[in-house]
C-alpha cells in the first residue's frame, strides 16, 4: 500500500471522507486545494491496487515552537484493520522530523476510543482535556516527541 502526497486530483477522494467524519470543519473544495498547496501543510493518500483508501492531513501550527498537528486522519471502511493508519502516520512522522519538528499532536473525541486505540499502538501519549468541545463532545488532546 504505497503512501503518496496527495494533489489537487485527490480533492474529490478527500473532501468526501472529510465531510463525513469532520462534518463540523465544514470543508471545502477550495480550501483543501490551498492546503495542499502550502508548505506548512501535508495532505498524504493511501492507495491499495490503484483505489483510494484514505488520508491523512498535517499542519505546522506553531514553527518556533516546532508543533505539527494532526488535523484528520481517515482509512475507509472496506480497508481498515490492514495497517493503513498506521503508515499514514509513519509517512506524517517523517515528514515532520524533516521540517525539525519536534512535537505531533491531535485531537481526538473522548467517545473515540477506537482512533484513541491507533493513537496509542502508534506512541501517542494522552496530554490533558481540551478546553474546546468537538462537534458539541469533549475532546482530549493526544501528543508524541519526536525528539529522539
């Protein structure tokens, strides 16, 4: 399962899943396609034979401080439980060690505890309860220190 940078044709891939699992960020075509365009983000895609099997997208929040955030990560459901996420977030964390980052974090819903489980097998740690709710539900912050 090759893990690729996402471009502009990968939007209607993308924006799908985002709408569905992310309904509140209220994305759009134009603003993914400006992201994907940016240095200070990444969009990644997953494919299997050729077929679109999720994403994940990173953003630089804090450059002097050397902070990426996870902002989503999706593996459609025909293909999860194969490693998928895993990968994502390996190809993610490369990226961010290369721009000398030296904290990934997310945020995750408390009720998540299925993404809670993959942030955990892949060496994130629970940081604290976020002080926003997401989507009306509590939400806690996640972190890993790339530091080593």
């Amino acid at each position: 399962m090759p893990i690729l940078r996402a471009n502009e044709y990968d939007i209607p891939d993308i924006l799908p899943l985002i709408l569905e699992y992310f309904p509140y960020t209220k994305m759009e075509y134009d603003r993914i396609e400006q992201r994907i365009q940016r240095k200070d983000f990444l969009f990644l895609k997953s494919e299997t034979n050729g077929v679109f099997t999720g994403f994940a997208e990173y953003q630089i929040t804090n450059p002097k401080r050397k902070i990426v955030r996870l902002n989503g990560i999706v593996v459609t459901r025909a293909h999860r439980g194969k490693g998928i996420a895993k990968a994502l977030m390996e190809e993610g964390e490369k990226w961010a060690r290369r721009k000398k980052m030296k904290t990934l974090f997310l945020l995750v819903q408390s009720t998540n505890a299925r993404a809670q489980k993959v942030y955990a097998e892949n060496g994130f740690l629970f940081k604290k309860i976020h002080s926003r709710k997401i989507d009306g539900k509590k939400a806690e912050v996640w972190e890993k220190s790339l530091d080593q």
